[in-house]
C-alpha cells in the first residue's frame, strides 16, 4: 500500500515512569477494544508544546526543573495526579479549521503550566498545549463525538492514579495516510521518534 507522509510535528513532551504506562497500556486496550482505532497512534506522553526545533539538553534540563518545582510548590509533595479523562486539540493539525485531530487521555494536575511557554526558549515555542493531557488515544473529528459533553454509554472509565516519577523529552511524530484516504484526516498509523530524556529531579 502506498503511503503519502503529512509533515511531521514536533513536540516537547512529558513522559511518566513505566510503571504509570503499564495502567495506562490497559486503558488504551479497552480503548481499543471499544472501536477507538487510534489507542495505539500516539506514544504514552503528555504533550507540553509544539516547537520548531527541539530543545538542546541545557533547555530540557530546565524544564525538567522547573516542572519539579511547580508540582513542590504550595506544600505540594511532587505528585502528579493523572484523571480524569479529558480531550484536548492538537496545535497545528491541517485544514481550513487548522487542526486535524485531537488527543484524548489523562488530565495532569499538580500545577503543572497550562501554559508551557516560559519554561521553553521561544524562538523554539510554536504553540503550547491548551491543557497538559498523558494520550490514550488519537481522535478525529468522527470519534470526538463520542467524548465530547456527556461520553456515550458503556465508554470504558477512565482510570486516576498519581505518579512522581517522570522524564522530559522531544517528540518527533508523523501520521500516515494512506493512498486512499482524503480530507482533513489521515489515517491511524505514525511513526515517532523521542530523543534523549531528562528526569525530572528527586523529591
């Protein structure tokens, strides 16, 4: 099957310890299991921004801090919550409505930065997450449907927990259309690539 590549998105990221993604590998197969094609199309982290370039190791170390001071700040103990579900539009999507695909997954709390903007130098910030949310699935506009305002019966619930443990790193990510497919969608494979990561300071 031939395959045409969109341009790829490059992102700053948030990814938890493995043991936070084994929960929520299980979400994503009960996704999947649900009909949600796209449980597999993006990789298990929190976007934090889309960026023209990525961020050296100096930046990434930064934010890393950074994002550790905020979850200890206001007597904080360095927890992340992660829940309940939320969905959030991807920043720089194709098309006349700008965007082509939204996220779904785990809201983060914590105090961590609706806005990602000064935590990351910006000659490198396109654009930061409205809200930072870990995937559990890729949706376009046909699946927003079912999770916008009330999520239709039987959605699997989505699960909460709280993780301290977690790394920042760049994200490199490319859809996948294949021949047939037109629109303002492409279809549910990709391709990533994520850099080196930098962990977030012990509490």
């Amino acid at each position: 099957m031939k395959i045409h590549n969109p341009p790829f998105f490059r992102f700053v990221v948030l990814i938890p310890h493995r043991d936070s993604q084994r929960v929520l590998g299980d979400y994503r197969r009960r996704l999947f299991a649900a009909g949600f094609d796209g449980a597999w199309s993006f990789p298990a982290m929190a976007p934090l921004a889309l960026v023209s370039r990525p961020c050296d190791p100096g930046e990434l170390k930064t934010l890393a801090y950074s994002l550790r001071n905020l979850t200890l700040s206001e007597g904080g103990d360095g927890s992340i919550g992660a829940g309940p579900g939320a969905m959030v539009e991807c920043p720089g999507g194709s098309g006349a409505s700008g965007r082509s695909f939204s996220l779904w997954g785990l809201s983060l709390r914590a105090r961590l930065p609706l806005d990602a903007g000064p935590f990351i130098p910006p000659e490198a910030l396109v654009r930061p997450f409205p809200a930072p949310v870990l995937c559990a699935a890729l949706l376009y506009p046909a699946e927003e449907e079912s999770f916008a305002g009330n999520p239709v019966m039987g959605l699997p619930s989505a699960p909460v927990f709280s993780f301290r443990a977690a790394s920042v790193a760049n994200l490199i990510w490319r859809p996948l259309r294949p021949e047939n497919r037109t629109g303002d969608s492409w279809g549910f494979s990709a391709l990533w690539e994520t850099g080196k990561a930098r962990w977030l300071p012990s509490c």
